[in-house]
C-alpha cells in the first residue's frame, strides 16, 4: 500500500444547514463555498448515545446523524452512507467529548477513507487509528484528491509521530500488536535515565514503559511508545464491541494477558427500561443485544465483573468511580474505555481513556499505546470560598482562554498550590474527571496526606507514598495556569459546551427550569451529596419543595455513596422536598435514565460534565455545581444556594 485513491465525494461540515442539505442533494462543494466549517464536532454528534447499541456494519447508517448547527440536524439516517462520500472535511477540535470509537467506526463503515480537519481531539485520532481510518490537518489534500492523484501513504502519514505511523501502515492496532507483543521488554530499570528533574506523569509513563523489538525508547517529551497500565478496564457499551473485535481476528478461545488486573463493569443501561430513554424508539433490543454481549464475554472469560443489583434498579457503581474507591493507587498508570477515565488521577494515578481496538489489544498483550505528554501545570491560590465547589472552579478553567482554544489538547494538567491542599479527594476527582472535557490526556493531582486519608478510611488500607510520586523542582511545564480561587463564585456552562463559562452572577435573564439532575461519575460522589443535602435540608427546613414545574433527580454514583447517605440521614431532606432518588448508574448523563428532557425546548440544569448537542436529550443543558443544581430545583429556574437563602423563593 503506497498510494491511496478517494474516488468518493467530499462532505464539508457546514455551519452552514442549507450548504450540507446542498451537498446531500448531490452539489459538490468548493472548500470555499462550504466554509465556515463546523468546529467543535463532538462524539456526541458523530454517533448519539442511542445508537451505540449498534456495534456491527448497521452502525453506518448513524454516522453524524447527531450532527447539530443553528438548531437543526440536517445529517439524516443513512445519508453519509448513501452519499458516496469518502472524505469528511472538518473545522477545529474534532472528535471531541467521549471516547466512543464507535464515532470513527461508523465513519469508515459508511465509506470513508479520510478525515482532514484543523485540529482533532487526541483520544478521536488514537481511534481512527487503530481502526486505520487516515486523519490529517493538510488541507492541501483537497485539490489533490479532487484532480484525481492517487495519494502517496507517507503524505497521508505526514507529521504524524512514528507509533501513528506503523499503525496506520498496518492497517490498525490489532495487527499491529499482534506482530509486536512478544517482542515488548520491560525499562523499568532505566526509569531515571533522562537527565533533569521530570513531571511526576513523566516518572509514571517511565515506570510502565516498554521497549519494542529491542529498539529503545528515550522517553522524551512527544515521544510515542507502548506501556504496561496497572489496571485496564471496561464498560458494557464497549464490551460486546471488544469481543466481536478479538474472536473476529483471534479467533475463539482468547488467552488474556494478567487478567487478574482486569475489571468489567456494567454501569450504563440498568434504567434504560424506563419510558423517556424509549420516549422516540424502543432501545431495548438493542440494549439486550449489549447487555448480553458484556454478560456471555465477561462470564466466558472468568473476568471480574461489577455489574447490576440484584432484585431492584441500579449498578454497584459507575466504572470510574469503582476503580478510585476500590483498585488504583498512587503512582500506577490505569486504562479504561471512557473518556472519564483520569478520575482516577485524584490518587495521583496516571489514568486515561482509550477505545474498543485498543482495549482488545491491551486484554491480549497487556499493553497501550502513549505518547508521552506535555504538562499543563494548574496552580489553586487563595482560599476557596464558602458556596464553591470544585465543579464551580473547573468551570472557570474550562473557560480559561488557553484551555477553551484547545490549548491543553493531549497534555496533563497536573493540579497544586495552595488550595489543592482544601480539596478532598471526591473534590480533586471532579477536576481529573473532566480534564477530558479540557482536551486533555488526563488530570493528576500529587497524593498528599489527604490521599492517605481517602485511602485509609475507604479502603482500610495504610498506604506509605513513595518519595518519587511527586514532579521534581524545575520540572518543565508546557504552561502554567494560575487561579486565585478567593475570587470565585458559583458558575455556569450555557447549552452547547462545557466551556462555555459564566458566573450565575452575571446571568442577565431568568432561566427557568424544567429538569434538575444531580449524579453521574462526576457529581454522585460522597462529597456531591454532602452539597446536595446541605442546600435541600436547610429548603425542607424552611418549608421549601421542589415545584410541580420542576423534576429533581439525585443518582448516587456507587452503592458506597448509597450507603453513605443513609448513614448520614440524608434520604429524609431528599424525599421532603420531593427529589426521586436513583440507584447508581450512569443515568441521564449517558441517555440512559430518568433526567432526559423530551423536547428541545426543555431546559435541564445539571452536575454531568458535558453539556454537547444531544447531550441528555434534546433540550438545552446548564451545567451547574451540585449546590446550583439544589438549589435551582427549590426555586425553579437557575441560581445559586447564597441567592437562594438570601431571595428566599
């Protein structure tokens, strides 16, 4: 393979609806005519959450059929599809938001051969990769395709590291790690060999680390390579995908590598039989197919499996969470098949998402695929005020010009200062937690004495942290970001993106509510709860309610949360002011429960992490802290818990 033809059509993602309907209609479109490009194309878009029950050649059919600007979604059921088309042309940051690998999969399933854009989210491109679906930046591509040149593979591969390279040459991962497993070596013993003082990301990529076929690996900055993670795990939206990966190319009776450092969870669909996840179409069948998928391959396979409770609604727990509560520790490296991954970064782990190809690969070899990366160095000054909670700060973050420009796109934004040292664990897991919504590989903060504590009183254990698991003076950053965190006040994210970031001081009209939803890996932990009871007991106490205008979810995000708010007396305040209260599961935040709006006039306020187009429904998603989200379901539109108490309603 040295040269590649495109004889499809080109498909320009318009901002512009009438321009895409054009090109549906059969136009064929200059890059000119079709500009603006769409940016900010999200996973949610490329494949909505209720089509990812297909994980064969039907989901083809829904490829960008999420596709959302000025309103309307003009990309319809099959129409990539029957298009002929065989290059998608994008604006900047495409891919964003889950790591869903069906969204390059139904892309290359409906034809296409090439993704050419301004800038991809790097967990996106990892996945067209390992599928060997080609992506590139040059726009140059364009006028060559269209007069017919046959493209030269290595122009296609242009700027692209060399791990990328021989991937894409092999035509995806799992060829690629099947020729280079046996070949991996251990360098555990050359981990400080660079010279200078080294982030404490780089200490933990260089601890894991493996060189291929002898051929060393420097581990500098940039430099791509494989590694041995700790802990790999998965989900059932991907487990059915995996299977019919690895028995469609290994054939059956699959020998895991180390598969006591496996873990499976079945967190997503356990209130998908409820009627607004139905509200359209029934996804049950679907639903089945993958839960029976993740069930038969977990069960055939002797893997450890958290999954559904026994005789009622619910999951022990969502996937992340679990592996902070219950397996990851300081200073290892984790992998899992969420984009939520780097929750775990709160014990000071390595933690990041990947796909369904790299996640078949890493079960069979023990092994993913890195590039070792900047770091974004996040320093919390001041005190953080009464009222704000990490949500609130992270917020602020995603809106930092540098972040919400795509600055930080494939770094680690490493958290510390002064006010790191304030935050508990369940408050640092929300900043690790939607570092992917900051383009980021992963969060990490360094473990400290509360590390200890949070470990200590969850896991029963004693942990001694070792002197390397912290970055070393003079460490080099890519950028710093200061925060005086004194300053803040509770904020907001309008409908659209996570960075789209203002105080609910500034908010300059009522924004009443429809749907209050507190929960989700990000918002259902003990901390989350303890927000949530403080602003609903001192409402039951003031004779306040949830009005009849307004629905109010609160979904614990592990049955250790569960138990913790019951111990605590918490459920009373809940029910008083008429909250329904939800077993865990990822819930409305993955369109999988009670939460979803049913109309896109419905507006929700909620504690999830992403608020894309589609995102939990088609109505209009606020994202709040969980203290905003109590309080905006007492008053019935958008405010804070100081507004609240001081306006009463």
């Amino acid at each position: 393979m040295t040269r590649i033809d495109f004889p499809g059509r080109f498909l320009f993602l318009s901002d512009d609806p009438a321009k895409l309907a054009a090109q549906f209609a059969g136009a064929d479109l200059t890059p000119d005519a079709a500009r603006p490009f769409r940016n900010d194309v999200s996973t949610d878009e490329i494949t909505p959450i209720p089509t990812l029950v297909h994980y064969d050649e039907k989901i083809a059919r829904f490829a960008h059929t999420g596709f959302e600007t000025q309103g309307q979604t003009p990309i319809g059921e099959a129409a990539i599809l029957d298009g002929g088309f065989s290059v998608i042309v994008g604006g900047k940051r495409y891919g964003k938001g889950s790591s869903r690998e069906h969204s390059p999969l139904a892309e290359v399933r409906a034809g296409i051969k090439l993704i050419i854009a301004e800038s991809f989210e790097r967990l996106y491109r990892q996945n067209a990769d390992n599928l060997g679906l080609f992506t590139s930046t040059d726009f140059g591509l364009i006028g060559r395709i269209r007069s017919g040149e046959a493209i030269p593979v290595e122009d296609l591969l242009a700027g692209r590291d060399d791990q990328a390279k021989d991937i894409l040459r092999a035509g995806g991962l799992l060829g690629y790690g099947q020729k280079i497993a046996p070949t991996a070596t251990a360098i555990a013993e050359r981990r400080n060999a660079q010279d200078g003082p080294k982030t404490l990301v780089e200490k933990i990529v260089a601890r894991h680390a493996v060189e291929i076929d002898g051929k060393p690996w420097d581990l500098s900055t940039g430099s791509a390579g494989f590694v041995r993670p700790a802990w790999r795990y998965f989900h059932d939206i991907y487990t059915a995908m995996c299977g019919h990966m690895l028995e469609a190319f290994y054939g059956d009776g699959l020998t895991f590598h180390d598969p006591a450092t496996v873990v499976s969870f079945e967190d997503h669909y356990s209130y998908a039989h409820r009627p607004e996840v139905n509200a359209k179409v029934d996804r049950m069948p679907g639903i089945r197919r993958m839960s029976d998928g993740h069930r038969a391959f977990v069960g055939k396979y002797g893997l450890l499996d958290h999954g559904y409770l026994h005789g009622e609604e619910g999951s022990e727990g969502i996937s992340h969470a679990m592996m902070t509560e219950h397996y990851v520790l300081p200073g290892q490296l984790a992998a899992g098949t969420d984009s939520h991954t780097p929750h775990c970064g709160a014990l000071g782990a390595l933690a990041y998402g990947i796909g369904s190809t790299e996640m078949s690969n890493a079960l069979m070899t023990g092994l993913t695929r890195i590039k070792v990366p900047e770091t974004v160095r996040v320093i919390l000054n001041g005190t953080i005020p009464a009222g704000v909670m990490a949500k609130d700060i992270v917020l602020h973050l995603l809106a930092d010009p540098f972040v919400h420009e795509g600055g930080g796109i494939g770094c680690v934004f490493e958290f510390g200062g002064p006010a790191a040292a304030q935050l508990s664990t369940d408050e640092r897991a929300t900043f690790t937690n939607m570092t992917a919504e900051m383009g980021g590989l992963s969060g990490i903060f360094a473990p400290d004495a509360e590390t200890r504590r949070f470990l200590r009183e969850r896991r029963g254990i004693d942990f001694d942290i070792e002197p390397w698991v912290t970055s070393d003076d003079g460490a080099r950053y890519a950028h710093e970001i200061d925060i005086d965190c004194a300053q803040l006040s509770p904020m907001l994210a309008s409908p659209g993106d996570p960075g789209n970031g203002l105080r609910v001081l500034d908010l300059n009209e009522t924004i009443a509510v429809d749907i209050a939803y507190g929960g989700s890996c990000t918002a259902g932990k003990r901390e989350d709860f303890d927000g949530y009871h403080e602003v609903l007991k001192w409402a039951a106490d003031s004779g306040l309610k949830v009005p009849d205008t307004v629905k109010l979810y609160l979904q614990f995000g592990t049955t250790a949360v569960r138990d913790y708010c019951e111990e605590r007396g918490y459920l009373a305040a809940f029910e008083a002011v008429g909250a329904e209260i939800l077993q865990p599961a990822c819930g409305a935040c993955a369109g999988c429960g009670p939460g979803l709006s049913l109309i896109p006039d419905q507006v929700t306020v909620s504690a999830i992490n992403r608020n894309f187009p589609g995102r939990s429904g088609p109505g209009k998603v606020w994202l709040a802290s969980p203290k905003t989200v109590a309080a905006s379901a007492i008053a019935g539109r958008i405010i804070s818990f100081d507004d609240l108490k001081n306006h009463s309603v």
